[in-house]
C-alpha cells in the first residue's frame, strides 16, 4: 500500500527537474539568439555567435561525458531509448559525416563545425539518458527549451520590427526562427501538461501569439491545421473548452487583420520573390534537376550556401523542401534515412494507445509533414534529431508496461528493465 502511495505521488507532481538536462534544453532553444545579441547588441564579428555555440555545446558535452563517472542508481538502465530509433538517428549523422568526403560544400572545415553541433546535440541528450531516469532527462529538456522559447517571444516583442513588418531581426534571427521555436514551445508545453498536470496556459498563449505576430506563412499554416487537429480529436477537453479557444483565435485573428492586409501589400508589391511561393518553385526545379548529378548519395553535408546559383538578390542555403534537402544531401540514401526516422518515432507515438501524449507526438508529426512542403534546414531535419531522440526516450517511458518490457526483453536480462517499468523500483 505504501508503495501504491509513492507511485501515485510521484505520478501526480511529475518528475523533477535534472539541472544538466534543464540548461541542455535552455540552450536549445536560445542558441539562435547568439549572433544577434553578439553582433547588434556588442558588435562582434557575426562568426563570434557559431563559435559561442560551439563552445557551450562542447561544455555541456563534457559534462554529460563527466556525469558518467559518478555511480549508476540501482535502479536507472541505459534502455531509456528504443533502439529503433537510436540506430536511425546514429546512422542519419554517421552518413551526414561520411558525405564531407564529397560534399561540394564551400568551406568543408566550416561545414564540419556544423556537423559537429548536430552530432553533440544528440550526444549530449545519449549521455543523459544512461545516468538518469529517462522521464526526468527528457522533460526537464523540454522545460528548458520551453522557458527559453518564452525568453525568445519576448525578445521578439521589443525587437524592431522588419522592413515588411514582420518579428525579428533579418539577418540573424529571421521570423521563420522565431515561428518555428514558438510553435515547438507550444508542442513541447503540450506534452509536459500531459505528464506534469499542470496547465502551462499563459505559456502556450504566449508562444502561440507570437508565432501568429511573426507573420511566418508556412509556419503558420502548418501550426493552425496541427493543433486543430489536435484540439478536435482531444477528448479531454470539453465541447465549451473547445467553443471558447475557436473564438479565442477567431478573435485573435480578427485583432491582428490590419496587420495581415499591410503585410500582404508589402509582400505582393516589394517582397524578393525568391524569398515567396512562387520564388521557391524556381529553387525546387534546380534541385530537381540537380538530383539527377548524385542520385544516390547525393551531393553532401551542407552542399548549397554559396555552391549553386543565386536566385536573383536571394542565396538559397537550403532546398526550401525537406524531401527534395534530403534528395539533394544525400540522395535516395537520405530519403531513406528520413522516412525510416519519422517512420520510427511516428510508430512509437502511436504505440502509446489511449495514453495523452500520443496525440501530442502524432500531431507534430503532422505539423512537420506540413512545414516540410516549403522549408528546410540545412544540417539537420525539421524535427531536430535531439529533439526525436527526447520525445521518443519519453513516449518510451510512459508507454503500457507490457509493450516496453517486450522491447526491453529483445536486450536486457529481466532483472535491468528500467525503473518505469519495474513495480519495486521507486525513483526518489
């Protein structure tokens, strides 16, 4: 009975917060903001900001790296990650370093300082997962990068607005980086309400606002149809809870369509094309057409900035289409990679059943699929691979027991399973 006590306790107030895992995610999210702070704020070089984050990754690597010293708890395993997943994301960033080797990349010195930073993110958040309970490490990520997400908003608010009145700053903090922080925020904030209890209200509006203010179109879009999809089939929400957060965007909406119609004009009038719809027609014919010089490993790691033509004032650094970006990195062998990632962490999102974060995971996958139609990111997936790693290490750990022993018993004796799935290990 005391034991079925301790449970439900720590079921209700949730994990506490990992100090280490909690400033990984902080840096997460607040990492965009370096050069900007650096260049405008101090003027330093605008390369002062990469090297900065550099610098922090490498610590936090290293002290990840450290905290393996120090003894295993009894009850803690390193099987907080199905290995599915790992051997996906391992692979993903093996043949993301292996293509340096013939990348048409301008500078493959510079282009393997960027590698590095995606390979430490997900390092980083391995190493956590082996000294400590996977649910802890993953949502005191998610916190961190939440909390810094909110600091971003904010910045955003007391930004100068751009010349076509959007958030942000043009050059090193653009309103598609802010868009696409706040609309994780809002996920990542969705899915602790759905293991912590707590609301996480103010935040959500305060992130969901400011990617409506950034005038980011894609990312708006792709966010709007997710998290309708989301609150039309969450059951635990009421039909008047329902009522009242439509009106609350209709109205909100309504409040921000001066904005919209200016915006409209100056896009329509005076926007470079390349950096539009119709501008990134013109950079997907390229690349389909370049696909066909390396279709099978394609043309490497960072292999666009300053490699392939200017679309008129516009340089492309990626292919403004995740599919056709892994195409043109890493041919068919990234389109592989990529489907056999998303395809994982989709499949574990489900295997969660009626559990309430299920719904959370599979509707970003939805708001990925749809953002992927006309963005990319140079040298990772649009869904971070720290961030596939985090998720998934958590759907993993509130999974129904029989499911998680069935993939822990395929590689760890009986008496290893991890703590989330033991009833006579209490985590204090």
């Amino acid at each position: 009975m005391q034991s079925e006590a301790t449970d439900n306790d720590i079921a209700t107030r949730g994990p506490t917060v990992a100090w280490l895992s909690f400033a990984v995610g902080g840096f997460f999210g607040l990492r965009d903001t370096f050069t900007m702070v650096l260049v405008r704020g101090l003027d330093f070089p605008p390369h002062s900001g990469a090297m900065l984050r550099l610098a922090i990754e490498l610590s936090l690597l290293v002290l990840a790296g450290v905290d393996l010293l120090r003894p295993l708890p009894p009850c803690i395993t390193s099987a907080g990650l199905p290995s599915s997943i790992k051997r996906w994301v391992i692979l993903y960033i093996a043949f993301a370093g292996l293509s340096l080797f013939w990348s048409s990349a301008a500078s493959v010195p510079a282009s393997f300082i960027y590698w590095s930073g995606t390979a430490c993110d997900v390092g980083i958040i391995l190493l956590l997962l082996r000294r400590a309970d996977p649910q802890q490490v993953c949502t005191s990520t998610l916190k961190g990068f939440v909390f810094s997400a909110c600091i971003v908003a904010l910045m955003a608010w007391f930004m100068q607005a751009q010349y076509d009145l959007r958030l942000g700053d043009e050059d090193y903090l653009n309103a598609n980086t802010i868009a696409n922080l706040c609309a994780f925020g809002f996920f990542f904030a969705q899915c602790l309400r759905r293991i912590d209890g707590n609301s996480w209200k103010a935040v959500q509006l305060l992130l969901a606002v400011t990617l409506l203010r950034s005038l980011s179109k894609s990312t708006i879009a792709a966010f709007a149809i997710s998290t309708a999809s989301l609150l039309i089939q969450d059951r635990s929400v009421t039909r008047r809870t329902k009522l009242v957060l439509t009106s609350a965007a209709f109205i909100l909406v309504m409040l921000f369509w001066g904005l919209f119609e200016a915006y409209y004009d100056i896009y329509t009038s005076t926007g470079n094309q390349a950096q539009t719809l119709t501008g990134r027609t013109a950079i997907w014919v390229y690349v389909l057409n370049a696909l066909a010089e390396h279709p099978w490993i394609g043309h490497g790691f960072d292999s666009m900035w300053k490699t392939i033509p200017a679309f008129g004032a516009f340089e492309a650094r990626h292919a403004e289409n995740e599919i056709l970006q892994q195409l043109y990195a890493y041919g068919l062998a990234g389109a592989v990679m990529l489907a056999g990632i998303y395809g994982s962490f989709y499949q574990y999102a489900r295997r969660l059943g009626k559990h309430p974060l299920r719904l959370v995971l599979c509707n970003i996958v939805l708001f990925i699929l749809i953002r992927g139609l006309a963005e990319a990111e140079p040298f990772d997936l649009l869904l971070p691979l720290w961030a596939i790693v985090v998720l998934t290490g958590l759907a993993f750990s509130v999974q129904p027991p029989a499911l998680a022993n069935s993939e822990l018993a395929i590689r760890t004796p009986p008496d290893s399973l991890s703590p989330a799935f033991r009833p006579d290990c209490i985590i204090p």
